[in-house]
C-alpha cells in the first residue's frame, strides 16, 4: 500500500439491519447495560466498505433494545488501488480510514435509534460517546480472492 492521506470515499448507503424492542424485558429501576460491537466487510468487485454497528441494551443479560446499523461507503479508483497489494492478495485498510468510517457509523446508528424510538418511553436511551480506537487498534486487511460480499 502507498502512503497517502488523501483518501476519497463517500457514504453511499445506510441500512437498518436489524431494530427490535423487547418490552416484556424491559423493567423499571433495574439496572442497565449495553453491548456494542463494530465489524468492516469489503466488497472488492465494488470497491466499498461496509461497517457495521450491533447494539443491545440489557436487563441481566437479556436485550429490550437491539440496533444494527451498516454504513457502505465507496471508494474512488485511485484511493483503491493504494489500497490494493497485489503481492501478497490483500487489500489494507489504513486504522485511521477505519476509525473515521466507525465515527460516521455509530453517529448515525445513534440517530437511527432516536427516530425509531421517537414518543416512547425508550427514547431515553442514548448511544453514549464510544471511543472506537477500542475497537480499532490497527490496520485491516481483506484478502482480495475472496470478494467478501456485504
């Protein structure tokens, strides 16, 4: 991969996976927790990538707010192909790309809960600020003969 900082890309969609309320679950006065995962997938044939954000808050382990949220961002030509190591089969994602898609992400999965939950009594329950250099810690890399699909 070449060095370079100048990195085109844009949003091209935003999807809502999976959204569910378990109101059975939901109790008053307990305490609450949440889950939150980030994933990345690759579709090289359409040079996007595609991240991913799971989150569940919790009663005792069990969920009563479940929210994943994909965000598929393309990649210019140019931008691709530095990414690209013919070499060694891979495409090398830089962690800065990536913790700045997880930014764009998880503001937007917030914003997705707040309109699904809008004139509930759920609609108390913010994703919090999330570091997501806790969830990338370095570079990523795809292997170019598998064309992930998202």
């Amino acid at each position: 991969m070449k060095e370079d900082s100048n990195i085109s890309f844009r949003l091209f969609k935003i999807s809502t996976d999976q959204f569910a309320i378990v109101e059975d679950t939901f109790k008053e006065d307990e305490e609450i927790s949440l889950q939150a995962g980030i994933d990345f997938k690759v579709s090289v044939e359409n040079k996007l990538i595609g991240c991913f954000t799971r989150f569940q808050f919790q009663i005792n382990n069990n969920p009563f707010l479940i929210l994943n949220v994909k965000c598929e961002f393309t990649i210019k030509e140019d931008s691709w192909l530095n990414f690209t190591d013919n070499k060694k089969g891979l495409i090398n994602l830089p962690k800065e790309l990536i913790r700045h898609m997880a930014v764009i992400t998880v503001g937007t999965s917030r914003g997705v809960l707040h309109a699904k939950t809008e004139n509930t009594k759920f609609n108390r329950f913010f994703l919090p600020t999330i570091n997501v250099n806790d969830f990338v810690k370095e570079d990523l890399s795809f292997p170019i003969k598998e064309y992930l699909k998202m």
